[in-house]
C-alpha cells in the first residue's frame, strides 16, 4: 500500500545488488536509524536502557553471530555463552594489561581471539553434522568457563574470580552514563550488522548457504567444506565474541567468567529460532522479542492483579520460552523475519492477495 | 545441423580399468574407456548399471579400489570433489541438487565460486574490490541466463520453480563453472515432451557455442541416439558397449539387457 | 529443434502476444500547418524549423540532449541504456556500414524481428542513407514475409534471429532480389555459412572504421534527404487480399509526430515501453517518429513473458495499448480481488464506487464537492494509488487506445482511477492521427474531434468516413489503381470507415463502410455499432442487428452462459440447457432492460436515434464458427445468417408474439441434429431523443 | 591399587547412571529419529511428579503406577502437539523442537512441584559395602542401581524381540516399512516415547534417591549427550558401555588429572573425551556407517 514502486528501475548492477532496492524502504531505514541514535536518547530512561535496550543490543549481535554459523551455514552451535565469555576475557584482559588500547582495537582483538577459539571448536564440524556437532559445542560450553575460573591469569588472580571493567573512553570521549554506552554499543552493532550483512550477500554467504542447502552438491561444484565451515566458525565467533565484550564492558560492568554459561547459549538458540535462521533481521527481531518476555511477565500479572512469586515467574518464563520455540518451529519455522517478510509482500502487492 | 557435423579431439578422459564396490556390493567391475575433446558422450544401461556411479568415480565423489582414472594428462587414484571442480569437471544430478533456499541468480552464481576470491575482510566491506568482482561475475552469470532463457525467474527462489526449470537453472550452475567436462545425470528425467526438447537444444548449444565436452546418462534412447557422438553401454556395472549410436543399437548384447535376458 | 523458440515460464501475461492488434487499426493523422499548430510545436519544446526528416531531429538530439536517456532494453538482468549521444554513435556506424555493404538511395530494406534497440537504430541508419525501411510483423509465416519483401523489392534485410534468418534463407531462392541479410543476434547462427548472410557486428566494425575516415560521412548523408522523401513503406494486412504496401514521406511522419506532441504536451521527459510489434505503423510512430522528434526515452522489455514485470518497472509515462489488453487488464484486477479478505474487497468496492462517481470529474478539472475529494484523496492512498502501481501505471500521464470501440465500463474504470486514457481515430493512409479526445473532453464512444489541420467530412450518400490534409500518405507501393480506388482526384481519401458527428462534434466510428445500410425512412443504419453496444453487457455474448431497408431496427440476441447461468442460479432460476434458460421470460426481461439502456443511449444522439431496437428475441442456440455463422474470429457472417434465419427475421418484423423453430445444431462429434423450440419474439421500449442526462448511463 | 579400583567401580556405578538416561536418547533415535533433547527434562520431570506424589502421602506403589500415567499422558502430548507437525522435517528442526520441549517441561514440573531439593527415599539399603578385605568400598545402592539398570536392559532387549518392538526397528529403517507392519506411526511414537518415559521414570527415582530430586538432575542428564557420542546413538548396548567408560573416565581423569588443574574437570572432561573421540569414530563405537549417495 504505502510502495509505489513503478518506475524505480535499475540501469546498473550495483543499484540492482543493493541492500535496499526500494526507494520507499531506503526511507524507512533511514527512519530507523534517525529513531535510533537521535529519538531512543531523547526519551529513553537509565532504567529502559539498562533493563531492556542495552542488554538487547549485546544479545542481538551475539544471535548475529550465531545465525551466522547456524542459519547460514547449518552448523548448530550450543557454545554461544562460552564464546562470549572468550570475547569477554579477552577484552578484558587486553583492557586492564594494554590500558593504552584504543577501546575499538581491544573489541576488534578480542573478536578475533574468539574466532580463533571458534575454529578450534569448529574443527569437528568437518567429520559430524547436525546434533553431533551441537553436543561437541557443548564441550565447550563446558570446558571453556571453567578454564577461565581455574587459571588464575585470566581474571589477573582476583581471588572471587570477578573481572570488573575499567573507564572506557573512546578517543577521549568518556563513556559512562547509559546513554553513552547505549550510543557506543549501537554504534558497534551497527557497522557490524552492515558488515554481515555485506558478508552474507557475497561469496562467504553463497558458500555457507550453499553447504547448508545441500553439503554435498556444495563440495561438487568447487566450494570446500573446510574452508566454507570453518570461516563460517570463525565470523560467527568473531561476532559473539565482540558481542560477549560488549555484554561484560557496557552491561555487566563486572562479572565472573563463570557467567557465561549454558543458559546464554540457549537464549541465543532462541532467539534465531523465533526471530528467523538465516535473516540478520530476524537475529534482532528475536533478541527483541526474548527479551521482552521476562518484563512482560514480571509487569503484566501484577497489571492484571495476579501476583506470581519471582520463583513462579522465573518457572512460567522457562515454561514459555519452551512453548514459544516448538509453537514456531511449528507454525513459522522462519520466525518474526519471515512474518515481516510476508507483511512487506502484502503492501507491496496491495490491493491484490497476491 | 546435428552435433555429428563437428569434428572430434583427441583424448581428454581416460577411465582404465575401474572397479567400485560398497562393502561386498560390487557397482563396477574393470570399466575401461574414454572421454574425447568436444564430443558428447552417453552412457546408457538399465538401472543399477551403475551408471551414476561411474559419473560419481569420474567427478571424484567415490573413489574406486581398482584402476585409474586420467584427466587431460594427470592420473588420479584419490581426489575430492571440489578438486575434480576446480580442474574443470561439473555436474548435474538425477535428483536435483539445487541450494533451494537460494534464488535463481545466486544458485548460478555460487556456481562461479572457484572463480571468485575476494575474502572475508573484502566482502565484509563490500564495497570495492569485492562489490566489483560480483558485478563481472553477475555479468557473466545474466549471460548464462539468457543462454537458458530464465530471465524471468531470474531472482526466485528455486524451491518454488517446476521441475522442469530446477533442471535447467542445475545446468546453468554447473555452466557457470565453465567446465571443459561437463557431467550430466539423467537431464531429462521427469520432463515432458517440450521441456526434453528444449534441454537437448541447450545441450547441443552448449557443446556447440562453448565447445564443451558431455558426458551424460539418459534413459530416453530417442534422445541419446539424437545428440550424442558415442554410446557407452552399461550393464550389472560391466561395460558392454561402446560405438557411434547406431552400431551400439545393433550390438547384440545390448538388446539383450535391454529386453532383460538372463545372464 | 535448433530454432530459437522462447517457451513460456509464466503462462503468457496479459499483454503477451501483440501481432493480432493491427487488424481492424489503421490510424491516420495530419499536421496542422500553419501558424497555430507551429505555435503548439513551440510549446512542445520541438523547433521543427528546417528539419524535415526523423535522422535530422536525431542528429538535434545528438548536439542538445547528449546525455539524456534515449533508449534503454532490459537485458542481462538491469535496463541497459543510451543516451543520444550513444543512439547517434550507433546509427552513424550502421549507416557507414550498410553503405559499405552496398546499400544506395531509394533500396528498400526488411527489418524484422522483436522490439529491440538495434532495430530501431537500424530505422534511423537506413533512413539517414536515403534509403527506406519495410518492417514486417516478426510472426509472419515464411510465405508472408516473403510476399512482402519480394513486392517490397527490397535488397536486404535486417533480422533480429536464427528464427527470421530461417524464414529468409527458407524463401531464399523466391527472393532472386534480396541481397544481403543480417542479423542482431548470432545465438545459434554460427554455422549458417550462406553466402550473403552477415552479422551486423561486422556491418558495426566496417562503419566504425569507415566513419574514422569519413568523420561527416552521416551529416552529409542525412542533409541530401528532403521531407518529401520516402521515410517508410508499412504494409497493412487487408482485410481482403494481399496486404498493400502504404508509403509514408518524411513530411507525413514529421508533421503528424509534431502535432501530436504538441497537442499532448509530449516532451523529452517522457517514458514509453515499446511492446507492440515494430512494424505497425503505431509503433514505428511513437517508438522512433515522436521519441526521435521530442527526444524522450523508449524502453524495450526483456522478452514476451516479461513485459508485465518490465512496464510495472518502468512505469511509462505515456501509454498505448489496444481496447483488449485494457480489458485484460481489468478483468485480471477483478479476478485477483475476488481472492482478497472481505475487508480489502470491501474497501475496493467501495472507493472504486466512489471513483466511478467523482473520478473523471477530478479528472477533468470539474467541479467536485469538498467531502468527495477528501474522500477521493483518501482511495488514492488506499486503493488506486496501489491499484495503478501494481499495474505500472502510477506515472501515466498519457495513455491512448484505439482501434476497435472500447467498453464503456473499461474506458470509465481506468479514467476513474484517474488514468488520462483518450481515444483516437486514425488509419496508417495517415499516419496514425484523425481525430482524437483532448484532455477535458472525452467520451467513452467517440474518437473526438479532428485534429488541427485534419479535415473530416461523412460522405452523405454511403455515411463513408472521408478525410483530407496535405500529409495524406504517398500511395500504394506498385498499386496505383488500389491508390487511385483509396483517393479522390480532389485530394479526399476513402477512409472505409462509417462514422457520424454526434451532436458534440465528436466523431463517432460505427461500422466498416460496407456494412452499413439504411432503414425506410433513410436513417443510418449500422448494425455492428449497435451489436457491440449490447455485446458490452457481460450478459450478452452476442448480438445480430438487422435494419437494412426495414422500417425499424431488430436483433437476435445470444445470452453468454457462463454469466447469465450464475446469474440465474443466484436467483434461484432453475433450467436445463442453454435453449431452456434462453427462453425463461427473466431472461427476456434482463435482456429488454439491456436493450432499452442501449437504446436510450441511442436516443440521446440524432444521428443514431432512429437505429433504436424495437424488437429483439434471443436465440435458442449460440451462433457457432462449427456451424458457419461465424468467422473463427468471431465475427458475425450476415449473409449466412440471413438466409438460414429467412423465417425468424420474417417474425421478428411480422406482429407475431412468438415463433416455433425447427432448429439444426452440430455436436462436439461432428453430427448434426435438430430439436423443436418455441421463440417468443418481444417488443422493447424506445426514447424520445434528447436525453442528455442518461447520456454516460451506457453499461 | 586398591584405591584405583575403589575409583574405578564407583566411576562404573556412576556411568550406569548416565547409562539409565542414555537408554531414553537411544530408544527414541532408533525409533523416530528424532534426537530427543528433553530426556534430561523427562528425567527431572519423573522424578519430581514420583516424589510430589509420594509426599502428597501416596505409597510408593501407587505413586509409581501414577506416575507411569503421568509418562504415558506426556509421550501423547508430545506426539500430538509436537511431533505430529513437524512429521517430514529436517532432523535439525525437531531436535531443537525436543529443546523447546526440554524447556516446557522443565518450567512445568517445577512451577507444578517447586525447585527446592526434595529427598527420596524408596528404601534401597544405603549401607556401604566392603570388599577386598575393607580396601574397597562401595555403595550398596549403587550395586542395586547398577542392578535395576541391568535388569531394564534385559527387559528392553526382550521387548524388542516383541511384535511390538520388531515395528519399531522396522520404523527406524524407514516409515513405509512401519506402515506394513499395520502400526500407525503415531501410535509406535507414543508408545516409544511412553517407554522412554518408563526409563527416564527409574533414571530420575535413582538419581533422586542418590542425590535427591533437584533441577541440578538436568543438566547432570546432559551427561548422557557424551555417552550417546561414545556409544552411538542407534546402540542400546553402546548406550550402556558409553555410560561406563564416562563414569569411570571422568572421575579417574578428576582424582588423577584433576589436581594439576585445580579440581572441577569432571564438568567438561566427558565432552572433551567425546569430542576427541568424535574425531577418530563420527559414527560412534556401535554406530552404523553412513554411506552418502548421490
């Protein structure tokens, strides 16, 4: 309804290859992003950012990552909470031991420090598949907290095991309010989504999906699978870890390595599953929405004069998410992107059904 | 004009002596013969000839406990698919092998990725080297489009596509390659009368306009006797015959196995 | 199995398959000369000073619109496109090309094949040489195209593909004149060893190498042309015999392009989609004549299944396309709303209603309530908005059909959604203009008012459209009795055509002149003007008017089954066969209520007040092709059905209330039998004439 | 020396644990093909309703038939609400079906019966064993453990010579052979499910009586995911053997590895053993090969 698209024709290739073909959806993003780094800060409270938008961006990039590895690339991963802890530690020891690190540098390295740990895990991909390859990343989910907790480096010997995050600032800019870290994280989320999305609609894309789709039709026509799984690995990785950084430099402030643990990994699960495998959208779509469960549920009984214990509110939220991921596999197993796909595809075709 | 009219090269594949066998089940027993430059070739048989499994031999999917196999002048015993591609062999399947959730464009597309190498970093930024190295290769790919006149599917997703048009984008894939031997399993099974026709005159095309050599399994004798050079017939994977169409149709083994006499 | 045959992924689209169009469209036109049609050039932005022939505007175009778009294909995926400066590169290395191979003033030259950049560049080349293009529609059968490019005389020919080559190199041996034949695309061509048979990227290279020799070698070629010059020969496939060849000088198509564009304020910012074939004069007039002369953009579609896809992304800003494919259109919209949620179609329904009440007024700048306008602003949000983007059509700002007479409902529908569509009447004897609507006055049965400088009259006697206007094409190629039959020593051409002014000074084309009669008392009669307003009721299939030398006109109707069986069934009739329900007197009476709208619609208008239907009955069968009473076109044979309804027609002008028929039917398996049916024969009301304000009541 | 084989057996008597849920994994792989996350879950889940029951005053044996019919209710469920809808998806897509699942009935059991650790006593001697002269000691419990294990793996493998259970290998094989056999799918689904309910029932009374019945069980039941690597997912006897090697694996690696890393190895050690071992044999020890054709 609102498309008016006749007349928009492309003379060129790169006009045609572009992230936004539509003149009318150029404009909606541009919306987004003005709403974003210009409307969130003028009404958002340190309540909203700290509760909900702060946590929601560190978590929308780590669903990134993983959507990478599982929704591109077919390989399910339950290591995403470990892989944010490595991004995390490593940050932060790059933080505390090279204090003079642009912020920026030490997120980058801490990225790449994941992405190599991710390869390293990612190497059973080559010989397993499917479910296989998830209980294998669960090694280390394991494996890795526990390193961190047991060798004392990494959280310089502290004796509770607690690594808390120095002053930030970036090119002299002091970040401390939410506000700050907000505009920060965004910032971050921001050029990466881009990148990934740049990634996905090029060669690394086309190999992943394409081991993805069918592995073996992949190998024939040329694209190795080591290299295709592997990169798939270390990207995916390279994000969660710069997400994990984030969760620990911008959200927790400080936290024990131990708090990396499984149930991160699931919620990243999650959130891909009801946002959209395969879809950058949909890693943010999801991550929105799994969040949003939790405050809905301590809010909402109250609102309705039912008061649940924190204990019952915590079991409904399991039960919940629960009932969420089969309800979606079940009716929309390609999430909130596909419904937002399929809306579009009503406006654009509008008046007719189809 | 028929393909006959052109002239034939010389050796470009030899298989000597194969023998393939899964656990005891022996698929194919001292196969010997070989591929010419610019010639299609057909290999025909009953099912369970094993067939398939000699194009799987040939594009390094399996590899045979016996015998060799000589591509332009290097022997292999063991080597990977994806080498067996990038030393110029593709191929098509009998069951579609398309990447379903992907579109026309970017299935032909994926189908030029040993041809492109822009990495991570690059792609990541997009913008550049990498941007520059999609458009010349969606250059190429729109070319092959046209060739298999798809432009009007060109950005659906194949998973919607009749079967007839999944066939032909799995040939556009494979062409993307520019493959000096090109494979094909079975390229008509399932079609219909019009869709065969149009797929042998792109096959024709493709060994006449590119040059390309073919070597393909089809069970429609029609079709085989029409566009292809030379017949390879096998049977309970043993070879027995080999020849210009007409002489194999008159060999008597052949109408043998064909009418199922007990062996 | 080598030929080039494109196969059909998406079902043909509405537009799909253009050739059928041109029967039945022969249009005309006429530059005004003189002061105030020059003035109406100025405001076009067209200085038509000096130049008189189409390679001179080009050669404009050239120096002033360098960089504007002038063409552009879909190919390989994206809209590939030339600015001028490009175009004129292209006809330059063409033209030194052809002359290269050989090719002298006053040759004529086959082009044949699919909308494509290159034909029409070939146009412009083949014209800058002196030289005179014949295009041929491209699904003519090899015996066609022969017979005109032998007639044609012409010594080469341009093909798009293997497809046209074959046709050629099939007649090759009947073509003892034809010299050379080149071809766009080599696609499968690269084995034909013929001699005199090249691809016109060799012809490129030649040109290009001799053009860097001869830098003016163009300029001075083109300024030895002069507008009396012969620009095109189009051929018109008769209705009976072979097709004649029409010859058009440069002065013809010249003066008729800029009235035109005066007349519509056509400019260089304008869209069109060429997808009608390139060698109907329409075509060849918008896509080269009047692109080349006011300089804007002609877009060609990627293939036949695609044009659908590609006018939605083009969104042309002026359109033609015949009366059938806006009624395609239409019924395709219906279709795919009956599919949509009930509040969508609600909504549709509605503002749709609504745009039929105030959408033409808006249209046409008349007075409108405040609460309609909102309102009307509100549904192009909603719905037409949406509706013309689905449709490609949100940028039109011209769009013209002609051809054959246009539904009333059609017509209304696509101007309520506030679509500028006009009709015009013209033939190729004139290229292309006669008469056509203006912006602010426009009538769904009418083709307007004769343009500037066009002169119209009826010929009294056969009521034979006649026209004069110096532009008047040339003559029949190698036919001069068919030419002198055409035009009066006096300068009047015979346009074939019957027609009437209507009170409005509107032009109203009613029948092919031969058909048309006269009734006792003199009047006009025009049996297919009526027939097809009552073939415009979806409820009416079809229709045979009879009224030559009666005293008052009658008709035999046929219901269409499928709508009037639904309508039936809605209304709880019940009947067994088509005889059954044909004779249930709702049906009669759903028929009268048809009959008396189109005769008050008659009523409304003088000339035609008298050809009002005074008695009509509906036949017991459908005429049917199988049975001769049509043509397999559908059109009615009068003399057949004369004679084997002798008995009936006799009723139906007898005061006899009702009629038994022994009627002979042909089955599906070719035999023949006959059943016994009781026709009742009815009287249906007619209307004193002026009744202006049920003038816009028709359908 | 004597301390070695204390280790040893009690590594053993652990691993029958891990066994007992391992068994669940399998019987539903074999039978449906779907990788059935939520074991653990049913695991916990039994448990908690057995002991809810038993301290809403019931006796142990009419808490046990109950809770039987709690298992059975919830293999239907299962079916119909899940399974049944995600008939011919891809493995991937069901697996993480099985984690939603894992998740309901983990919120479900405990908003139900609470998470605080519940002790369960069914009255299995406790009393320690000595043997070798008092150098060995064990727990009589586990030896009774190790026993119902045993005793459950002879009634599964008599099962499957059944009519009943001859369907369901054939199921395994392919579908169309199962709907020769004349049972509908569904119902060879609900019965699979129901009897890996029954397993994870003696799981979760056994874990529940060893550590009490805490949510901890779940992720102790992750366990089982290694042993399924090791065993195989298709083998019944794997399932049993994988259990062992991990119990005694992990705590000879804890008594013996673990000091130089400061303790805490038998969290991850039976993955790593896993994943190292994913390496050398993908299809596990009596997994059968895949072969892949094109």
């Amino acid at each position: 309804m609102l498309y008016r698209e006749a007349g928009q024709f492309k003379t060129s290739y790169p006009a045609d290859q572009a992230i936004f073909t539509i003149k009318q959806d150029r404009w909606f993003f541009a919306l987004l992003m003005l709403a974003a780094f210009v409307g969130i800060p003028l009404v958002a409270t340190d309540y909203l950012y700290t509760a909900l938008i702060i946590p929601f961006l560190c978590m929308a990039l780590a669903a990134l990552g993983l959507n990478i590895l599982t929704g591109y690339c077919g390989q399910v991963s339950l290591g995403t909470g470990a892989f944010m802890g490595v991004g995390a530690v490593a940050a932060w020891n790059l933080a505390f031991r090279v204090p003079e690190l642009n912020l920026l540098v030490v997120l980058v390295l801490a990225g790449l420090v994941a992405a190599a740990v991710g390869v390293i895990f990612g190497l059973p991909s080559l010989r397993i598949k499917g479910f296989y390859l998830a209980v294998a990343t669960l090694a280390a989910q394991f494996f890795l907290p526990w390193l961190f907790t047991k060798v004392g480096w990494f959280t310089n010997h502290n004796s509770s095991g607690v690594i808390t995050v120095p002053r930030m600032t970036l090119f002299g800019w002091e970040i401390n309010t939410p506000m700050e870290k907000y505009l920060f994280a965004l910032g971050v989320v921001t050029i990466l989504a881009l990148a990934a999305k740049n990634l996905v609609r090029s060669n690394p894309g086309r190999r992943w999906m394409a081991i993805r789709d069918m592995d073996i039709a992949a190998e024939i026509i040329g694209i190795r699978p080591i290299v295709a799984k592997l990169s798939a690995f270390a990207v995916s990785s390279f994000f969660i870890g710069i997400a994990g950084a984030l969760y620990l430099f911008v959200y927790l402030g400080s936290a024990e390595p131990d708090g990396f643990n499984i149930n991160l990994s699931f919620q990243a699960l999650f959130m891909i599953i009801i946002g959209g495998l395969g879809s950058i959208l949909g890693s943010f779509l999801g991550a929105f929405f799994i969040l949003l469960v939790p405050i809905f549920l301590t809010r909402v009984p109250p609102l309705i004069g039912l008061d649940m214990s924190t204990a019952a509110i915590a079991h409904t939220e399991v039960m919940v998410f629960g009932a969420l991921i089969v309800f979606f596999l079940i009716v929309e197993p390609h999430g909130l992107a596909r419904l937002w796909q399929i809306a579009k595809e009503k406006l654009r075709i509008w008046p007719f059904p189809y | 004009m028929t393909a006959t009219a052109k002239k034939l090269g010389d050796v470009m594949l030899r298989v000597e002596n194969i023998s393939l066998s899964f656990g005891g089940v022996k698929a194919l027993t001292d196969i010997s013969f070989d591929i010419r430059e610019h010639e299609i070739l057909a290999i025909i048989g009953p099912n369970g000839a094993g067939k398939s499994s000699m194009l799987n031999c040939i594009n390094g999917f399996y590899h045979p406990q016996q015998g060799s196999i000589t591509f332009r002048g290097q022997t292999r015993s063991r080597m990977k698919p994806h080498e067996a591609a990038s030393q110029g062999i593709a191929r098509t399947f009998q069951n579609i092998a398309l990447f379903k959730g992907m579109s026309t464009l970017d299935n032909i597309m994926s189908g030029r990725m040993l041809k492109m190498h822009s990495g991570i970093i690059a792609s990541a930024f997009y913008k550049g080297p990498a941007e520059r190295e999609q458009i010349a290769h969606r250059a190429f790919c729109e070319k092959i489009i046209d060739f298999l006149e798809i432009e009007a599917i060109r950005k659906i997703p194949v998973g919607r596509l009749p079967y007839g048009l999944q066939k032909r984008v799995e040939l556009g894939r494979a062409l993307a390659a520019e493959p000096t031997l090109l494979l094909l399993d079975e390229p008509m099974a399932g079609m219909n009368l019009e869709e065969k026709q149009d797929m042998c005159r792109f096959i024709l095309d493709v060994n006449d306009e590119f040059g390309t050599t073919i070597c393909l399994i089809e069970h429609d004798m029609g079709v085989v006797m029409d566009i292809s050079d030379r017949v390879v017939v096998l049977d309970y994977g043993r070879k027995i015959g080999d020849g210009p169409p007409d002489e194999v149709k008159h060999n008597q083994e052949v109408i043998d196995a064909y009418l199922g006499v007990q062996h | 199995m080598r030929t080039r045959v494109r196969t059909s992924h998406q079902g043909g689209g509405v537009l799909g398959n253009q050739g059928q169009i041109t029967p039945g469209f022969r249009p005309v036109s006429e530059t005004g000369h003189g002061t105030d049609s020059q003035a109406g050039v100025d405001q076009a932005g067209v200085d038509s000073a000096g130049r008189d022939t189409i390679p001179k505007y080009l050669l404009h175009n050239a120096l002033h619109r360098r960089d504007r778009p002038a063409m552009r294909e879909k190919d390989l995926g994206i809209w590939q496109s030339w600015n001028w400066g490009e175009v004129a590169g292209q006809v330059r290395h063409m033209a030194s090309g052809l002359a290269q191979a050989g090719l002298r003033r006053g040759d004529k030259v086959a082009i044949i094949g699919d909308n494509r950049p290159m034909l029409y560049w070939s146009l412009a080349a083949i014209q800058a040489l002196g030289a005179v293009p014949v295009p041929i529609y491209q699904e003519s059968v090899a015996e066609e195209v022969q017979y005109v490019v032998d007639h044609a005389e012409a010594r080469f020919a341009i093909a798009e593909n293997q497809e046209q080559v074959d046709k050629l190199l099939g007649m090759r041996e009947r073509l003892p004149r034809l010299d050379l034949i080149i071809y766009t695309d080599p696609r499968g061509l690269r084995h034909y060893h013929q001699p005199g048979l090249r691809d016109m990227a060799g012809i490129l290279a030649d040109g290009r190498q001799h053009a860097e020799t001869h830098p003016d070698f163009l300029e001075t070629e083109i300024a030895k042309g002069q507008g009396g010059d012969l620009a095109l020969i189009c051929y018109t496939s008769g209705t009976t015999g072979r097709p004649k060849g029409v010859m058009l000088s440069h002065d013809n198509v010249v003066r008729s392009a800029n009235m035109a564009i005066a007349f519509d304020r056509i400019n260089e910012n304008d869209e069109i989609l060429a997808y009608l074939p390139l060698a109907w004069v329409g075509d060849n007039f918008i896509s080269y004549a009047e692109a080349t002369i006011a300089g804007f953009c002609v877009n060609c579609p990627e293939s036949g299944e695609t044009v659908l896809t590609d006018l939605r992304e083009i969104g042309p800003t002026y359109f033609f396309a015949p009366p059938r494919i806006f009624e395609n259109l239409l019924t395709t919209v219906m279709i795919r709303m009956e599919d949509a949620s009930a509040i969508k179609r609600g909504l549709f329904k509605y503002f749709i209603a609504l745009a039929r009440r105030v959408g033409r007024p808006i249209l046409e700048g008349k007075p409108v309530g405040l609460a309609d306008r909102l309102l009307y602003g509100l549904g192009e949000v909603l719905v037409y908005g949406p509706l013309k983007n689905v449709l490609g059509m949100n940028r039109l700002r011209l769009a013209y059909t002609a051809g054959e007479a246009i539904g009333p409902d059609i017509f209304d529908f696509f101007r309520a959604l506030g679509i500028n569509l006009k009709q015009l009447y013209g033939q190729t004897e004139c290229t292309v203009y006669l008469c056509m609507h203006t912006d602010d006055d426009v009538l769904p049965d009418t083709v307007g008012k004769p343009a500037p400088g066009v002169e119209v009259r009826i010929d009294d006697k056969t009521g034979e459209v006649m026209f004069r206007s110096p532009g008047v094409f040339v003559g029949y190629y190698k036919n001069p009795e068919a030419t002198d039959e055409a035009k009066t020593p006096d300068g009047w051409v015979h346009s074939g055509d019957a027609g009437v002014f209507a009170d409005n000074g509107h032009l109203r084309i009613i029948d092919r002149a031969k058909d048309v009669g006269r009734l006792n008392n003199g009047a006009l009669f025009a049996p297919k003007y009526i027939e097809n307003k009552l073939k415009f009721f979806p409820q009416i299939k079809e229709a045979v008017a009879f009224g030559d030398a009666r005293d008052f006109v009658a008709c035999f109707v046929n219901i269409d089954l499928g709508a009037v069986g639904s309508w039936a069934e809605r209304n709880g009739i019940a009947y067994t066969s088509y005889a059954d329900l044909a004779a249930r007197p709702e049906v009669y009476d759903m028929v009268r209520g048809c009959i008396e709208t189109v005769n008050r619609d008659l009523a409304s208008d003088s000339s035609m007040a008298d050809s009002q239907i005074k008695r009509f009955l509906v036949l017991h069968k459908e005429l049917d092709a199988d049975d001769g009473e049509l043509t397999r076109t559908r059109k009615v044979r009068r003399r057949i059905i004369a004679d084997r309804y002798a008995e009936i027609i006799e009723a139906l002008y007898s005061d006899r209330k009702s009629i038994a028929v022994d009627a002979k039917i042909t089955f599906e398996d070719g035999r023949t039998g006959s059943f016994k049916a009781n026709l009742a024969v009815a009287d249906a009301q007619s209307f004193a004439t002026p009744a202006p304000t049920t003038l816009r009541k028709a359908g | 020396m004597a301390f070695f084989l204390e280790v040893l057996i009690g590594g053993l008597m652990a691993g029958v644990m891990y066994s007992l849920v391992a068994l669940g994994f399998v019987l539903i792989f074999k039978a449906s093909g779907v990788f059935n996350f939520a074991q653990g879950a049913m695991v916990l889940f039994a448990a908690l309703f057995f002991v809810g029951f038993i301290e809403l005053g019931l006796s142990v044996w009419l808490a046990l038939p109950l809770t039987v019919l709690v298992m059975v209710a919830l293999a239907w469920a299962v079916e119909r609400l899940v399974l049944r809808h995600l008939v011919n998806q891809e493995g991937i897509i069901l697996f993480m079906a099985t984690i939603g699942v894992s998740y309901f009935l983990d919120g479900f059991g405990q908003s139900i019966w609470g998470s605080n650790v519940r002790q369960l006593d069914i009255g299995l001697p406790t009393d320690p064993i000595f043997l070798m002269d008092g150098d060995i000691l064990i727990q009589a419990f586990d030896l009774w453990a190790a026993l119902v294990a045993g005793s459950l793996l002879v009634a599964l493998v008599l099962f499957q010579r059944t009519s009943v259970g001859r369907a369901l290998r054939a199921v395994a094989d392919d579908h169309q052979a199962a709907q020769s056999v004349g049972i509908p799918l569904n119902t060879i689904w609900i019965i699979v499910w129901s009897i890996a309910g029954l397993v994870a029932l003696v799981a979760g009374v056994m874990w529940g009586s060893k550590l009490g019945v805490q949510p901890a069980i779940v992720s102790l039941a992750l366990k089982a995911l290694p042993v399924l690597i090791l065993g195989g997912f298709t083998s019944i006897p794997g399932a049993i053997i994988g259990g062992l090697i991990i119990g005694a694996g992990e705590k000879l690696a804890e008594i013996y590895i673990g000091p130089f890393f400061g303790g805490g190895i038998e969290n991850w050690f039976a993955y790593v053993l896993a994943l190292g071992f994913l390496l050398i044999r993908p299809q596990g020890l009596f997994g059968e090969r895949i072969i892949e054709r094109v």
